[in-house]
C-alpha cells in the first residue's frame, strides 16, 4: 500500500517514498500510475492529494503531494522559484575527471517523431543548473550525489551523460542494465512555513540500489 511508503504528513503537504519502476501518473501506454492510489492517502480530508512535482518512472524516492489548494499553490510557488532543495543518489558508469563542480549546460527537448523525443545539451536550450559531488567508487562506478538547481526533464540523466558518466540503467542516455535506472530522489528541503525551520525529508535507499551503492562504499546507517 502506498500508505506504507509515507515518509512526511502534515495539513498542507505529504513526501512518500515513490518507488521505480511506476509513472507518477497516467500515460498514453496506460497500464497502473501512482495516481491511482492517492485517495488512500486522504487521511479523513474531503480531497485526494495531487502531485506537487512529478520523477520519472524509473527514479525513486521522495515524491511531494499537496493535500489542499492552499498546500499546493504554495507548494507550486516555492518549486517555481526554486527554493526547495533537492538531493538525489545516483550509481554512474565511471567516474568524473573533478570530484565534484558545477554542470552548467542547457537543455532542449528534441522529438524524432511525435511519440519519440529526449533531452539535449544546446547552447540555445534552457538554463539548467546541476551541482554533483562524488562520494564513493569501486573504480568501475561511482556513486554521485546531484542537487539540481534548475527543474528541467531529465536534467541529471543528460547532465550524468554530459559529464562523461551516464546513469547505470538509463536506456535513453546511456544503456539498458538488469537491475534498472540507478537513480534516487534521496532528500528534499521544503520552506513550506514561513517561520517555522525548513522541513527536511530523506527516503531509505531502494533495494534495487544497494548492490551498486554498498560497492562504492555506502553503508546503512
């Protein structure tokens, strides 16, 4: 049940921990979407919840809904202004030639046909903005952290790529691997009331992740 998967829940705003593998919500191959679950997590309000932001099909972790309006149009300004902090986990082929640095490199949507399309790097695209920091390697992979500073579709995944280091598992900028896209909406920093401390919000990592991660040094705490 998704309601096992609830990370934070407060009167404006719900974090649960979405796992991969499903759309956030319902696509034009149809088949089950997160969305379909929502109103168990009504939690005696009148209203389903609705997505604040959305993650790709294959990226894990913290998913941020809004319970009310008034929860998601504040939601929706602080995400539109870029004041929510977001810190996903990736496992990359490689590693990058610095530590860590700043992508600065846009992006623009490019469509081979009307149901086939993806991200590129174009000087005449979108701002997007990615800061990244290795935090451990097995010399064959790497285990990065990306805190995006911009919102663009795909960003990590075609910035990864950039960098010389796809995404394990991304088949669109990178290569197909059995135990799927290796890519986690690890923590988010929501200012969602003005005078009251920024609420911080962190998904355990995914099982289909820690093969890879434990390899590049990570340990459960």
């Amino acid at each position: 049940m998704l309601s096992d998967r609830l990370l934070y829940r407060d009167a404006l705003m719900l974090v649960v921990d979405k796992p991969a593998g499903i759309p956030v919500h319902k696509s034009s191959g149809g088949g089950e979407n997160l969305e379909q679950h929502f109103d168990a997590l009504r939690f005696g309000l009148p209203r389903t919840p609705a997505l604040a932001h959305r993650l790709d099909r294959d990226t894990s972790g913290c998913l941020v809904l809004g319970r009310n309006r008034h929860g998601l149009a504040t939601l929706g300004k602080l995400f539109e202004q870029h004041k929510i902090s977001k810190t996903y986990w990736a496992v990359v082929k490689g590693a990058p030639k610095e530590a860590e640095g700043t992508i600065d490199a846009p992006l623009t949507k490019v469509s081979e046909r009307k149901d086939r399309w993806q991200m590129k790097v174009d000087a005449s695209g979108l701002p997007s903005l990615t800061e990244y920091k290795v935090l451990g390697t097995d010399g064959v992979h790497s285990w990065v952290e990306f805190k995006p500073k911009t919102g663009r579709t795909h960003q990590l995944r075609v910035h990864s790529a950039a960098l010389g280091c796809p995404i394990v598992g991304d088949k669109i900028y990178g290569e197909a691997d059995a135990r799927g896209l290796q890519l986690h909406a690890r923590a988010i920093e929501i200012p969602l009331y003005a005078k009251k401390e920024a609420i911080i919000v962190a998904a355990p990592v995914p099982p289909h992740m820690q093969e890879l991660l434990a390899a590049c040094g990570y340990h459960a705490a």
